[in-house]
C-alpha cells in the first residue's frame, strides 16, 4: 500500500485507488469535473516521489517537468507527497454578453473574457458554479477571431452548474473561467480530405467551430455535418447550418432525429445506424465525435471498424462525473 502525504497528514491509498479518489474518501476536497483524464481541473503537483506516466497525458510539457499530473487518473506506484496546483494564476473574469435559448433545454452563453484566451476552435474552457468550487468544462463553439467566447449549455435536471447558468446567471454577470484544453480540433495537414463531424445535442458546439475554422483555413474536401438528437425540439443552429451549407458546396448539413418525423432534409433513426448506413466506408476520413460519452465511444468504435484510422478520428466525449 502506498502513502499521500498532503498538507503534512498521511493517506492510506487501496491497490488501484486514484490519488482523487483516496483524498476524497478521507473528506480531503480537491478540484476536480470529468473524472477521466480530460478537463486538468484535478491537477496536483509531487513534491516528492514521481507520479506514473499516464497521469500526465495531456499536459504541457512545462508542466511534466514540474512533476504536475492529474489526480483523477493517477494509480500511485509509490509513495507521493503531492501538493495543490496553483490554478489561481489560470482564472480569470468574463462577463456574461448574452444568455439566450437556443431550444428548450439548450442556452447560448456569449462571454467576454477580461484577458484574451488563447485557444483553437474546438477546445473547451471549465468554469466554476456558484458555490466557486465546482468546476464544469463547456466546448467553444466560437472561433479565436470572433470577439466572444460562444457556449452551448444543456439542462441537465438537477444540475448544478448548468441550472445555474440556465436560471441564475445573466447579462452583465462575471463568471469565473479558465481555458482552453483540449485536442478535438482542425489543423490543415491535408486540405483536400473529406471531413465527417457528427455531434450528438451540444455535442454540435465544439464542431461548429471546428467546420467554421475548417473553412476560414481553406479546407478543400467535403465537410459532411450530421447533428443528432432525440426530437426534432433538441435540434438547433438549424438555418445557421442550412446557410452555412447553401454557401459553401463542399458542406453538407444531416440533421437526424430518433422519434418523430425526419425534418426536412434530414433522418429519422439511430444516428449511428445513419452514419454506417451513408458511410460504409470511411477510408482516408478524417472524422470528429463530440457529445454523449456512450454514443461518442460507440461511433467512434463503429468509423474505426469502417476503415478511419485511430489518428483520423477526433474526439470530445462530455464526460461527467
Ligand atoms: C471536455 C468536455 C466538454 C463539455 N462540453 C459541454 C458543452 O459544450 N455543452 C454541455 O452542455 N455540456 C458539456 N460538457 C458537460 C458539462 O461539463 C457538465 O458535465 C454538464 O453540464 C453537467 O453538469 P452539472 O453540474 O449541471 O450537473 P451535475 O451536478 O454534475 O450532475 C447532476 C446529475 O446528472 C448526472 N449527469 C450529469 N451530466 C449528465 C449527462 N450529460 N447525461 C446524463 N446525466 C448526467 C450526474 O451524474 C448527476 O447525477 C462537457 C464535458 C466535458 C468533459
Ligand atoms: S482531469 Fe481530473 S477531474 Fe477532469
């Protein structure tokens, strides 16, 4: 078994135990959001001992140096004295510019951050709740050029960051935010390669950047959009996309529903089902997943099994705890 020292006590972490998950089972509160790896909300620093590999997937370089992981996916292999990343440093004030329904579960949250983020179209940033302590991310759906940052908020019932900039949160209001993460975004290696982005709810938000960032890059290949939801209700950004499309040939725009009628132009039906159905093979695509962790982990197995390869396949499953 091995030991946590933090502020000088001493934690008995079990055999596959996270160093997030033996600081909590003693009532030890460390930040923390998704869980899995993705968000960094959870990051500490060893001040003794090293943390293993893993635990330091997606960190900057600067900070593996520094001997920073994330606590949430670190199995300790020996003892660790870990301290608390300093994250005042990373937040920072933007003030609510505009917080309108996109349809009847979904909110567009338009944010002016006090300093410029630096970020690319498809990242995420984390923001706190009202308490000032629970942390959630929320994809960009905005792009670097544009003078806001753009979210795309679902209800979750009983939620508490997002209830609470569904309900309390409005214009003029300062919330706390710190960003960009992420690795689900465009770069221009090939140009001429046919893109599929399938988003499932706000999984949209992330990929309405990434299409538009496409663009602006001059991308040349196909650009294939299908948006999925239960009814048509929990579609949005509908005409938005129809014009992005009848612009632009190389884009088309799918937008599926599994109950109810097809909307125009678009599917009923499992989205998945829909996709393997137009896409039997997806050799040379590039493809990206965003939205519902399930149904991103499946989909994306499914255009793996239909012949993208693993380094085509971008993803950002909204992962919560
Ligand atoms: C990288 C990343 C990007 C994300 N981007 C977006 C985004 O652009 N838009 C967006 O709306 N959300 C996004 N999310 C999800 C978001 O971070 C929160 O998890 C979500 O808003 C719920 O937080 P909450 O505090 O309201 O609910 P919580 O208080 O965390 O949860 C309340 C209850 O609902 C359950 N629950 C939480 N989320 C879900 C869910 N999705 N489905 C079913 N049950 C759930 C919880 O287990 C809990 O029982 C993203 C997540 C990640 C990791
Ligand atoms: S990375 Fe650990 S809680 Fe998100």
């Amino acid at each position: 078994m091995v030991m946590i020292t933090y502020k000088d006590e001493n934690y008995a972490c079990d055999k596959d135990e996270t160093v997030l998950a033996c600081l909590l089972r003693h009532k030890v509160f460390v930040p923390n959001a998704c869980q899995s790896g993705v968000c960094q909300s959870c990051m500490m620093k060893a001040v003794q001992g090293t943390p293993p590999k893993v635990s330091q997937t997606g960190l900057k370089d600067t900070l593996v140096v520094q001997n920073h992981f994330l606590a949430c996916i670190c199995k300790p292999e020996e003892d660790l004295e870990v301290s608390l990343y300093d994250a005042s440093k990373d937040w920072m004030l933007a003030e609510v510019l505009e917080n309108s329904l996109l349809n009847e579960s979904v909110i567009r949250l338009r944010l002016k951050p006090r300093h410029k983020i630096d970020y690319v179209a498809g990242q995420f940033i984390n923001i706190k709740g009202q308490d000032g302590q629970t942390i959630r991310s929320y994809s960009l759906a905005s792009l670097p050029t544009e003078d806001y940052l753009e979210l795309h908020i679902k209800r979750v019932p009983d939620g508490l960051v997002s209830s609470y900039l569904h309900d309390v949160v409005g214009v003029g209001d300062s919330l706390s935010i710190m960003g960009a993460s992420g690795d689900c975004f465009y770069t221009n290696r090939e140009q001429g390669q046919p893109l599929l982005m399938i988003g499932v709810g706000t999984g949209l938000a992330p990929l309405h950047g990434v299409m538009r960032d496409a663009l602006a890059k001059g991308h040349t290949g196909s650009i294939s959009v299908y948006h999925g939801s239960l009814a048509t209700a929990g579609l949005y950004y509908i005409d938005e996309l129809r014009h992005l499309a009848d612009e632009h040939p190389s884009v088309s725009y799918t937008p599926c529903v599994l109950h109810g009628d097809a909307p125009e132009g678009g599917q009923q039906g499992d989205i998945q089902q829909i996709v393997k159905t137009y896409f039997p093979s997806l050799e040379g695509y590039r493809v990206y997943v965003c939205g519902d962790p399930q149904m991103v982990d499946a989909i994306k197995k499914q255009c793996f099994m239909s012949g993208a390869s693993m380094a085509n396949i971008y993803s950002d499953p909204f992962d919560f705890s």
